[in-house]
C-alpha cells in the first residue's frame, strides 16, 4: 500500500484505545504499512507528543494481541504519533492542522495521502466533512479517504441527510464505512467457504436448506452507554447494521474471483430483495424484547430499567427478532430467522443453516425423527464450523443418532477485525466496507419498524436476564425452533400497544 498521514479524529477516545492503535501497531509490525508511517492524533485535551505517545504505549501493552517489546521498531512506531489540538467546530483548528499535515509530509517525503478516521460520535461527522473540505485539508496530489464508524444515522431520512453531508466532501469511492462485523475472519471467509467447496456451492439454495438462523447474542447489559442506548435500542445499534450485514454475506452468491465492485453489487442485490413488511402484518415478523432482572453466571442483574441511567419507563427494546424473506429464486419459501439481544444467556455470533430432511429414507426403517443437518458457521467469540450428520449407532441397533464434525478455527494469532479493515482501507480495498447503497436499503428495510414502535403498534415482551429472550421470539419459527440454545426461554408477558402508548 502506498504511504499516508493518517489523521486520527477521537485519538484521546475509547475507540482508538481498544483497538485502532494495536490494530495500526499490528499491521507496522506484520510490515504491511509501507514507507514512513505519520499518525496525527486529534482532540481537545491539550497533549503534547510525548504524552500521546506514552498514551499509545499503554495501549498497546493492554489491548494488543500481540506484546510490545522495547525495540527500535517499536520506538519507531511511536515516534510516528504526534498530536494536534482540534476542536471540531472551530474552522482555523482545521488551517492548524494543515499546516501540521504538510510539515510532517515534508519532513518525511511522504506523498499527499490523507485518511481521515473519525472515532468520534456521529454527530460530527458532518461539521468535520464540511470543515477538511473548507480547510483545504482534502485538496491533495495523491488520494483522500474517509473512515466512519456506525451509526449511519438514527433512521432512512437522517441517514440520508447525512450521507448527502458527507458526498458534499468525499465522493462515495472514497467513504469507507466500518462495520467490524465484515471484518471478522469467519465473515470474510463466509464467501471462499461457499465458492471454494462443490459441496456447499451446490446445496446453498432453497431446494436443500429449510431455513437459516443468524444469531448475536451478548451477555452484558448496558454498561456505561446508557445514555446512547436507550435512545438506540437493538434495532439501531445491531439489527439494522451487523445483523443486516451478516444477512448479505450468507445470502449472496458470487463466482470466484469476484472484484470488490461485484461483491458489493451482489450485496446489494440481497437486501434489495428482502421482501417488506406490510406495517399492519409487522408483530407476525418481528418480536421486540426488554430484559427484566434474572442471573447471569450465577450473579443477580438488574432489569434494564433498573440500570443507571435508564428511565423508569422506558419502552427500549435490548432484543430483536425477525423472520425474512428473499425474492430471489435461490432463496424463495427459505426463511431467514435473525436475533440479537442484550443480557442473553450466552455471548454468542453465529449462523446455522438448517438443511431439508430428505423425502425418502431408506435407512430410517423405524421411522424416527431424525435431527436434521446442520452447519454451523461460528463467528465469535471462538472461531470455527462444525456440521451435524446422522449416523447408525450399532451399540442401539443401528439407530439413527446425530454426530458433529467440528473444525475450530481460533489462532490467537490470527489479525482482528480492526486490522483487517484498516489495512484494506489503506489499500482502497472497499470490499468489506458498507457501501451507501446497502445502506439506504438496510434502513428502507427497517423504518416501518421503527414507525410501528413509535406509533406504540408493536408489543415489548420481557425476558429474563440470563435467557435466550422471549418466548413470542420462538412463536417466529413455527414448528421450528432455535438451534444451540441450552434450554427454552421462561414464559413472559408482554406489554399491550395501549400500555405502550401511555408509557407503561
């Protein structure tokens, strides 16, 4: 990849923290930064460079995968970090900070190649987009790229104002919208499982697979997002983006080889096809849920109202189900079952595909139900695919029972998300990028949600901490059920839409 400056908005933040820092240092030391590397953080403290080099430092040694030692590659590394007071609504911080940028290119012979990675909330990404164009700081003789990270706005109209916002700046090639979902190594490899294998490619389709179930489901509560949260709920914050995302990703079917343009082309052409809810047929499809106060590992946990900094009544969903369709002749009649929940009773992300029982089996002379096919695409926190097959269990009469092939693919060596999507756009390598358009579609998908929750016409259910979610969630499957789950959810009651409506 050619040489950059990267300009860090947020540097002072969580985010670069945890993970765009060791992700930088990772990439340095696999060697894949080429030429001189030129960090310029930004915020509003007023840090000198050794500070904010010593601030890197403590990073790395808490959050990197991989150890830093006292080196000369490490000393070079943080020499690469300087930093720069920015207030981002104040535009001669921005002629400030060009005139940083230019002094650091000419010191170090870099070409004018500039990331900008806003780590910062969404509500500034517009200002600091119009501010880098009035400055200057997007005129270059080489290339400008632009990292943002979710939300992509609160809903289809302010995603739209704001994606308008930001092409007034950078043209869409140049806007790389993360979703650290895309860059797992399970999800990036979702594609070379189905195009490299004759086996998968020929059975994903809908003459094989009976439907297919995208689970992410966290353990944790709020914590200290409250204030975010409930203002986002788990359609915003993961239904919308990675749950969308992960729906893509399996659901496409592309040729090997396939360029970054047709990925994303093949991307768009799955969410496009989600057939829409009539608003009036919504609570058939969708199933909304609140976790009320149970354990988790053994430990008592509030309800989310009881959190801090929640209001007592809060109608905020924390789990969200739904049941999709495709009209796409490869998909037609498979239905695709997606959740994703806060304080559920396991941390887990993953796919289950559930393949059709055959017509007419030979071997299963009793007649037993059999436990069908599954494959299980792992994708945090371990890494891995197994598949259920049936086979004769002489010890009981040459009875049908189910065995697992397992494949775990964890290597703690392995790059994180976060390098894998920072070194692609680096590269300019869009493909597991979010483009607008998947976007765009993604929330045209979800707004008749949205405006049902609103207009208090779908029930919230509680569920207890340390469940699988509510009950109504698996009413969604029919006959059906949840693959992995340990155990059913409890009973729950749900809230009715006039309770809703007047705050109860």
């Amino acid at each position: 990849m050619e040489s950059s400056t990267f300009i860090l908005f947020g540097a002072t933040g969580d985010l670069a923290k945890r993970k765009i820092f060791p992700a930088l240092y990772n990439l340095f030391i696999d060697g894949k930064l080429s030429g001189p590397l030129s960090v310029i953080g930004l915020g509003r403290r007023e840090w000198s460079n050794a500070t904010f080099q010593s601030q890197v430092l403590d990073s790395l040694r808490t959050f990197s995968r991989r150890a830093p030692e006292d080196s000369p590659e490490l000393r070079r590394f943080l020499l690469a970090f300087e930093y720069s007071v920015l207030d981002v609504g104040h535009p001669e911080d921005y002629k400030k900070l060009l005139a940083h940028v230019i002094r650091r290119e000419q010191e170090l012979g870099l070409p004018q190649n500039r990331m900008f990675y806003l780590s910062v909330g969404p509500e500034f990404f517009a200002p600091i987009a119009a501010n880098i164009q009035g400055s200057g700081l997007g005129d270059t003789l080489g290339w400008k790229r632009l990292i943002i990270e979710k939300p992509f706005g609160r809903d289809l109209q302010s995603a739209r104002e704001l994606n308008d916002s930001l092409g007034a700046a950078f043209r869409e090639e140049e806007i790389f919208r993360i979703d650290h979902f895309l860059g797992k190594p399970m999800v990036q490899n979702l594609e070379v499982l189905k195009t490299s294998n004759p086996v998968l490619r020929a059975l994903w389709q809908n003459r094989y697979i009976a439907n297919v179930q995208i689970t992410a489901a966290e353990t944790v509560g709020v914590e200290e997002r409250a204030g975010y949260y409930d203002q986002s709920g788990a359609l915003r914050d993961m239904f919308q983006n990675h749950m969308l995302q992960l729906l893509m990703m399996m659901a496409m079917q592309l040729p090997q080889g396939s360029t970054p343009e047709e990925v994303r082309r093949k991307k768009r052409h799955v969410i496009a096809s989600v057939l829409p809810l009539l608003r009036e047929e919504l609570a058939r499809h969708v199933v909304r849920g609140q976790y009320a106060a149970g354990e988790i590992k053994g430990k008592p946990v509030p309800g989310y109202t009881s959190e801090p900094g929640i209001p007592a009544a809060s109608q905020n969903e924390t789990y969200i189900a739904a049941r999709l369709f495709i009209d796409d002749p490869l998909w037609e009649g498979v239905p695709f079952y997606i959740r994703t929940g806060k304080r559920l009773k396991e941390k887990s992300t993953r796919i289950v595909i559930e393949f059709k029982e055959p017509l007419n089996d030979v071997h299963n002379k009793n007649r037993t139900v059999l436990e069908p096919n599954l494959l299980v695409i792992n994708i945090g926190p371990e890494e891995g695919l197994s598949l259920q097959l049936n086979t004769k269990d002489p010890r009981r009469h040459g009875a049908l029972e189910p065995v697992s092939i397992r494949h775990d693919s964890g290597n703690p060596g392995m790059p994180e998300a976060y390098e894998n999507l920072i070194g692609d756009a680096l590269r300019g390598d869009a493909t597991f990028f979010a483009h607008w358009d998947e976007v765009e579609l993604s929330w045209q998908w979800v707004q008749p949600i949205i405006d049902a929750v609103d207009a208090g016409e779908l029930p919230l259910h509680d569920y207890a901490a340390g469940s699988h979610g509510p009950a109504a969630a698996d009413a969604l499957l029919g006959e059906a059920h949840w693959w992995l789950d340990e155990e059913p959810a409890p009973p729950a009651a749900a809230k009715d839409p006039e309770a809703i409506r007047q705050g109860a």
